[in-house]
C-alpha cells in the first residue's frame, strides 16, 4: 500500500482490531508546531517528532511515569490534552508553593506545586515538614501523591496506591523507621493539600495515566475463563474504547476543530503563555483495489504541550473499516486539499515533486514505521 501526504508533519499507518475481530487501517499524522511568543500562530517546527511506536516512561516500564504512549491507537472517543512541563516561580523568585493551570477549549485544570518536603513522625502523629523554595520544579505522576508500601514483613500487608502506583508519599504502616524522612509529593490540589500518609489524595498532573492505574483499567474488559476458552486473541465484549484514552478524565474534550485557545499559567518563565491550537483540517482518501474512494476527515484526537522545550504535538487520526484486510487498499492520501491530478495516479509515474520531497522527509524516514513494513 502507499501513503501519500505533504503535509510537512510525520505521517504512518498501522492495523488496529475492534472487538468484533473486524480489522482497521488506521492513518495517523503528528505535527510538531512551536509555541509561539505573545500569542502569535502556531508555525511547524523545523524538527519534526517522530511517531512513537511504543509507550515510553520516565524509568523503568511500569515502575515510572507514562511520557509518551504510542500513536496507534485504533481511535480514540475524544481528545486527549497532555503536559509534561514544570511550574515556574513568578518572577523567578523563590517560592515554597506556586499555583498551576491548564486552560485548552472546555478543558480548566489547576493544582499546587509544592517544593520538597518530608513526613516528619511526631510524638502523636506524622507531619509534613515545611516546603523548600524553588524556581523551577519538574511536573510528573512520579512526584504526585501515591506509590507502594512495600515496608511490611508479611506479603499480604503490601499495599499500592492503585489511582497512582508510581507516585510518592502513600504510606499505610506508619513505623516511624518506615515513614520518619521519606519524601511528600510535590503537587496536591487546590484545597484539599496532603495532611497524612495514608489519606486518600487524588494524584495531580498533566501527564498521561498508565494503562493498568484505577481509573483507566475498568475500561479493558473482562478477561476470565470464558474469554481464554471462546473469545481469545479478540478482545473481550465488553472493551470500552475509552481505554484508549490516555489523559485523565478532566484532559479530555470533543475534537478539536481547530484555533481553540491554549493559556498557560506559570508552566513556563513567561508566567502566562496564550496561543492557539493549529486550524488545519485534514482530509484522508483511501483508494479501493476495487476502485472505490473512501473520503473522510481526520479527527485531532491527542494534544501534547511541552512548554519548557517550546513545542506542542498535534495529532490527526482517522480509520478505515476493513472486509478482510489492508491489501484492499492500494492507496491512501492525506492532504488539506489535495488536487486531483495527486489522487489515485498510477503509481509507475514519478510524484509531483513537491509531494515526493514531502514523502522522502518525512514518510520515507520516520514517518514509514515498523509496523508499515509489517503490514507489506
């Protein structure tokens, strides 16, 4: 199959499933855009962000915080909005706590960064101890409330704090030798800060959840006996495709439909960043063996900000429900308005120059996954 696109963005596609066991071709384009001063429009970056085929994390999998998940998702009901950032001090003057806030469209998020502190063990109960000043301090699940006690002899007393398992601060076995100095998150929200160990403290971030934490998991489905005996390698019917969503509920919107306004409050030196999410719209052309056209709009469905590097992802996603499989699909072009001498050309003859510069850059490199390669 060939994927055609100048859109000066990362473009791939892959193979997706739904639970019936019917298959997808999924078009995924990403394009990196850089933050614009004083509210100026967004332009492309000059270095585009590959598309990721695999979750990455801060650490180790699994024991640390998601950064980045992979692009192919079959869909995804909504758009998920991300930050992986800092919280800077006004002014760049010291200060032990400093207020956060994510405004995109629908989406108001705030919380409380907090400089390093740790449980001090009192003679009646554990205290926090006052925070440290800071400048300029990281943002991350693996710095908000949570994590494991893993402190107790017995197996079974072994306890993590599934809403965020990476985190820092939880402790239920509160033995002075097991909590006395140990470190306090360094965010907790607006009006509800984190007094004990062992309360119940809703995590605070911007990043992306793990696929296995409390509030993304029920999403998966059921897998048990009956499904290892009668619905295996498919997934279960009672998957939800919001599991596919890796924002926590109060990061997600309806799409975009582009130029929705993006404010930032004290995630960069600035104090207040404002600007606008791109206003491009994307059209997506599958080309049937049988000589069918299949035209559909892509979606933005992930926003990705990263203030400290000055850049923000977008990404445009659209899938195609299969009869059999993607050999029923010769070619696929993605473009704002592609002209019609770019659609279903015989492939023999060269491409239009412009669009064959576009492909050598960036579908021929990056763009041009593993899973492209698979699928040939």
């Amino acid at each position: 199959m060939e994927l055609i696109h100048a859109t000066g963005m990362q473009a791939g596609y892959t193979m997706g499933m739904r639970p019936d066991g019917r298959e997808l071709l999924v078009v995924c384009v990403k394009g990196t855009f850089t933050i614009p001063q004083n509210g100026g429009e967004p332009q492309l970056a000059e270095t585009q962000t590959p598309l990721i085929e695999a979750d990455t994390f801060t650490g180790e999998p699994g024991l640390s915080a998601p950064v980045y998940e992979s692009d192919y998702p079959p869909t995804k009901p909504r758009c998920d909005v991300l930050l992986n950032g800092s919280a800077y001090a006004p002014g760049g003057k010291p200060s032990p706590k400093v207020p956060v806030s994510l405004n995109v469209g629908p989406i108001a998020k705030s919380f409380l960064v907090v400089g390093d502190r740790v449980w001090k063990k009192g003679m009646i109960s554990v205290s926090p101890s006052d925070p440290r000043p800071f400048v300029k301090m990281p943002i991350s699940y693996d710095r908000a409330f949570g994590g494991v006690d893993a402190n107790h002899q017995d197996p079974k007393k072994l306890k993590a704090y599934m809403l965020n398992p990476v985190g820092v601060g939880y402790h239920v076995h509160l033995n002075s030798k097991f909590v006395d100095g140990k470190p306090l998150p360094n965010t907790e929200e607006l009006r509800n800060p984190v007094k004990r160990p062992d309360g119940n403290y809703r995590p605070m971030s911007f990043g992306a959840i793990g696929r296995g934490w409390q509030t993304r998991i029920p999403f998966a489905g059921t897998y048990d006996q009956n499904w290892l005996d009668n619905i295996f390698p498919f997934l279960p019917p009672d998957f939800d495709d919001q599991y596919y969503q890796a924002a926590p509920a109060d990061q997600q919107m309806p799409y975009p439909r582009g130029g929705e306004q993006v404010s930032l409050i004290n995630l960069t030196s600035e104090g207040r960043t404002v600007f606008s999410l791109p206003k491009d719209q994307l059209l997506v052309w599958f080309f049937m063996k049988s000589g069918e056209e299949k035209e559909t709009r892509a979606v933005i469905d992930t926003v990705v900000i990263e203030p400290d590097l000055r850049r923000f992802m977008v990404s445009w996603r659209a899938s195609l429900p299969l009869k059999k499989n993607m050999f029923e699909v010769v070619q696929v072009v993605v473009g704002p308005n592609p002209e019609d001498k770019y659609k279903g050309r015989d492939p023999n003859e060269p491409l239009f120059p412009a669009i064959g510069e576009a492909n050598e850059e960036s579908s021929g490199g990056a763009g041009e996954t593993a899973s492209q390669e698979g699928a040939r």
